[in-house]
C-alpha cells in the first residue's frame, strides 16, 4: 500500500513540476508575441501613406454610398407623397355628374308605400 501511495506522491510532483514548466513557457510566449504585435501596431506612418489610405477611404466610401442609395439610403423624398394624375376630386365630379343629369340627386329620404305585415 505505501509502494502506491509513493508512486501516487512521484507522479503528483511530477505533474506540478510540469504544469510550472508549461506555465511559465505560455507566459514567456504571451510576452514575446504581445511585443511583436507591439511592433507591428506602432509602426510610423509617413504622412504620404495616411493621405493615400484617406484618399482611398474616400473612394471606398463614396463608391459604396453611391452604388447602395437607390437601395438602402432613405431620404426626404421617401416622406412625401408623390403627387400624381390619378387624383379626383370628387366634389367635381358630383357636380358633373349633376349637371349632366345621370344622378339624380336628393336631399329628402325616399317617399312611397311602406311594407306592411299580413
């Protein structure tokens, strides 16, 4: 029984000595690869290649604006109503139609017999 419990001890040290190990050897990678990127980020910028990359932002953006508007973009025009020929004024037309004499126009309800139950 101590003989496992020996091995059990052995293979527990050996388990942390190896976690130390991978422990350390991810942090000494972290830093490495943080300075690369570091590098790589602060890099300066000469003031012909920010003109270039804003003149091709400009491009870039005004190409895409201008291929998307009649599809995406809303405008004032989209909040107006568009005034067309279809329209009727009916006011008109009643009268119209009264002067020509196929309505036959009343104010008064209809006179006549009533329906009576038998």
């Amino acid at each position: 029984m101590e003989h496992i419990q020996d091995t059990i001890a052995k293979i527990r040290q050996a388990l942390q000595k190896a976690l130390s190990r991978l422990e350390a050897l991810l942090r000494e990678a972290k830093e490495k690869s943080s300075h690369a990127l570091s590098l790589r980020i602060r890099r300066d910028f000469t003031a012909r290649e920010l003109l270039i990359l804003f003149a091709c932002g400009l491009i870039v953006g005004t190409g895409i604006k201008l291929f998307a508007e009649k599809s995406f973009t809303i405008g004032y025009s989209d909040y107006t109503v568009a005034g067309t020929a279809e329209r009727y004024d009916i006011n008109a037309l009643q009268e119209e139609l009264a002067l020509d004499g196929s309505v036959a126009p009343s104010d008064a309800a209809p006179a006549g017999p009533m329906c009576e139950k038998e």
